[in-house]
C-alpha cells in the first residue's frame, strides 16, 4: 500500500447473527458517529449484509464523485423508488444527468424570492396560531409547517387546513413506514402486517393525488409562478419533456424532502437553543435588531449571519439525511482498497461530522465554529449535510433559505422551554428525527440590547 491507502478494519462488538444491528438501533447516530475512531473504512454486519463504512472525508469525496460506480441502487433505494418513484433523488445514475438538468431551473437563485415570500406568509400564519405556555409537539407542529410551505411553493392552488392535514399525516405515515417496508419481502407486503397496510395506503393517495394535479396543470398551461408549473416547461430537444409520471415523481421527491428534512432540523435546533442560553441570547440580539419583532423575508437573509451559524452547526450535529446505501456497479478500489461488483457501501454525515481532527471538541453545540471562512477551511467531504458530488441536494439553497427565515421568525417572537431535563435522542426513520420532543412557547419581548446590525 503507498501513504495514501486506507486499509479496511472490523468495527469490534459485532453479536452472533445480528452483527451489529442491535448497537445501530439502539442509538444509530452515536453508533454512526463512532466508527471513525477505528478506521477510515470500516466493516459492519448489520444482521447477514455485510456493509462497509466510509468514515474519511477525502474516501467520502472519492465515492460521491463517482457515481457512476457508487450507485443509488439496493433494497432501499428500490422501495424509496416505489413511493416517490423514479426522482432525481433515487434514481440510478444511468438516468441522473438528464433528470438534474431538467428540474435544476425550478431552484434557480432566481425563483428564490418569490418562494421566500410564499415561506414568510406561511410561517407568519403558523406561528401565529401557536398557543402560549401550551407544550407543543415540535415535529408534528413544524412538519405542518414545511408542509404548506412546499404545498405552496409547488401548486399555486390552495389547500384547505383539513387537507394539508391529511397530506402531512400521509407524508409521515411513509417516512415512518419507508424503513420498515425496504425490509419487508415484496411477496409478504400486502399480507395484513401492522404498519405495512397503512404505509401502502398513504403511498397510493400521495400519489394518485399528485398525478390529478400534474394532469390538471398540464391541461391548463402556463406559468403559475412555483415548482410544478417549471417542471412542466422545463426541457429541450436533447432531454425532451418530463412526463406526467416524471414531473408527478420529482413533486412527490421535492414534497418528501422538503417537509420532513426541514422540520427535523428546525426541531433539533429549537432544542438545542433550549439548553444553550447563551446561544440562544446572542440569537435574540440578531433577530432583534434585524427583524425588530416582524417576519424575515429574503431581504434579511445577508444580516442573518449568527442564525445562519446555528443553522450550520445544528445540521453539523443532526444531519436528517442521516444514511444513504450505494451499491459498487463494477470492480473498483476506494482509497487503494478492493471494492467488488454488488458490494454494499455506507455513508453517513455522522461518521463525518464527529471527527474531532475535523471538529474539535465534537460533541459540542458550537455556532462559533462557523464563523468567518470556516467553510473555506474545510477539506472536500468534511460537511455533508447536503451530499456531494453530482448528487449533491438540488433544493440546498432553497432548504437553508427557508430554514433561516423559519428560526429567526420564531425566535423573534417566541422563546420555547422543554418540559423536561431528560435528554432528547434521535430515532431513525427515513430521517434522525428528535424522539418525543415537546417544548412549550412563551411570548418574549424584544431585547434592549440594538447592535449595528438593525441600524
């Protein structure tokens, strides 16, 4: 091996026939976030599957950079496929190129302001409604929440508040059962198994829901002004056109990504502004002179620098993309190692983001870490919460444009409390989602202290 080969070690405590499936779901983030004490790639056994472990950021860049040999395929991938279909998020990369330049128009820096300000409407409406000292369930709240404001960046049509219920109530039903159902054999999917039923039924009502509304798009033209009406024009004469199928897959992709992935994140970072005081003052002070009591809107987002940090850190500590499985297509080697055609690699912002070479004193919830040109400094692969490589997130901006404006409106007008000392832990579904988290909001005033940044 030359100085730049990574040589493959056996994460210890792996248990007879379950390997080390019972550690992973026990706690899967600090699992995660332990392998890279023992190596930079990594052997697991999760139950019969052997699966490796990329836990170097230069050996994550190399795998997500070659997609070509490092594929969205497996048993996880097929059934994310059979809810969302075939999407620029699941697809394999025979057909990802073709699919990226047709739906990267919708998330134009451009389009931005005008979904910024669906999104500032939207969480003025729902924080607004949000009832003081009452503890409140944070992830069925903000999913609520991310779900309208996808529901109304994607269909200028209206929903009403009993069936925007319905669909978030469907998009939790799927994200729940996601996991479950790539682990349950085809032939046995229809047989009355708790869970299985209800995910499957959730599935064919998104679905069929979405298609009504692509054909009633398409029938109609023009440009509405959100997603759904870019997919539909997006093409040319080297890709063609999206079908109704096509467009109904990347509506369903967007609506899954963006309601689920931002809600998580908004949660664990109201919690986490919860135990940290000192963090969350420097926040009001932000948000008090920048905002001065209203909504944030696009225009703020420049002066919303700490808010920004928090944000950074808090997807640093809670990725909600949290596992993603590729399959090598052909013999190959990764950072000098053989990888073997149908072998099953694993990555994970947590193997990543918990490297104390990387990120000192890991553990910690630290906005500073971000300050100035931290990002500059960081080597390829060392922060992933969106991916890399061709595969890298097409909604990023649009994701940390709403979650910005999302933290620095609430906190402006709210202070939120948890209800308990107990610590909070993630569980693993589609996404790391805080576990039973409820936090009660009280009405906070604006702080005294002004800083240049209002004047």
């Amino acid at each position: 091996m030359t100085e730049h080969d990574h040589a493959v070690v056996t994460a210890p405590g792996a248990l007879p026939l379950i390997g080390h499936a019972g550690t992973f779901q026990r706690d899967p983030a600090r699992f995660l976030a332990s392998l890279s004490r023992h190596g930079d790639l990594v052997r697991i056994k999760m139950g019969p599957m052997r699966v490796l472990v990329v836990c170097h950021p230069a050996l994550l860049d190399e795998m997500l950079v070659r997609d070509k040999i490092f594929d969205r395929t497996g048993p996880l991938f097929q059934r994310a496929r059979d809810v969302v279909g075939n999407g620029v998020a699941t697809c394999p990369h025979a057909e990802h190129r073709r699919q990226r330049r047709l739906v990267q128009p919708a998330f134009h820096k451009t389009r931005m302001p005008g979904y910024a300000a669906i999104a500032s409407r939207q969480i003025a409406e729902h924080t607004a409604a949000w009832r003081a000292g009452q503890p409140m369930d944070v992830i069925a709240e903000l999913n609520r929440l991310t779900c309208a404001v996808v529901a109304r960046t994607l269909f200028s049509t209206e929903m009403d508040a009993g069936e925007l219920a319905r669909v978030v109530t469907d998009i939790q039903t799927v994200l729940d059962g996601l996991t479950r159902s790539a682990m349950t054999p085809p032939r046995l999917e229809h047989l009355p198994i708790v869970g299985i039923r209800g995910f499957l039924a959730a599935r064919d009502r998104l679905r069929q829901g979405t298609l009504r509304l692509v054909s009633d798009y398409r029938r109609a033209g023009g440009d509405r002004g959100d997603l759904l009406s870019m997919l539909l024009m997006a093409g040319d004469a080297a890709d063609g056109r999206l079908s109704d199928e096509e467009v109904c897959d990347q509506v369903l992709t967007f609506t899954m990504a963006g309601t689920e992935t931002l809600a998580n994140t908004m949660a664990w970072a109201l919690h986490r502004l919860s135990r940290h005081p000192e963090v969350e003052r420097r926040l009001h002070e932000e948000v008090d002179a920048v905002l001065d009591g209203r909504v944030a809107t696009f225009d703020d987002l420049d002066r919303l620098e700490y808010t920004g940090q928090v944000i950074a850190e808090t997807l640093r500590l809670h990725s909600p993309a949290f596992l993603f499985l590729r399959r090598v297509s052909t013999d190959a080697e990764l950072g000098g190692a053989p990888v073997a055609t149908g072998d099953t690699v694993l990555w994970s912002p947590h193997t990543i983001h918990y490297r104390p070479d990387l990120f000192p004193d890991p553990e910690r919830f630290d906005p500073d870490r971000w300050a100035g040109d931290m990002r500059k400094t960081l080597p390829r692969g060392a922060y992933v919460p969106f991916g890399g490589g061709p595969r890298k997130c097409v909604g990023e901006y649009f994701a940390l444009t709403e979650g910005t404006m999302a933290l620095a409106s609430i906190v402006a007008r709210w202070r939120l409390r948890p209800t308990t000392d107990r610590p909070v832990r993630g569980v693993f579904r589609a996404t790391l989602r805080p576990h039973a988290l409820h936090l009660i909001p009280e009405p906070r005033a604006r702080s005294s202290v002004r800083n240049q940044l209002g004047a």
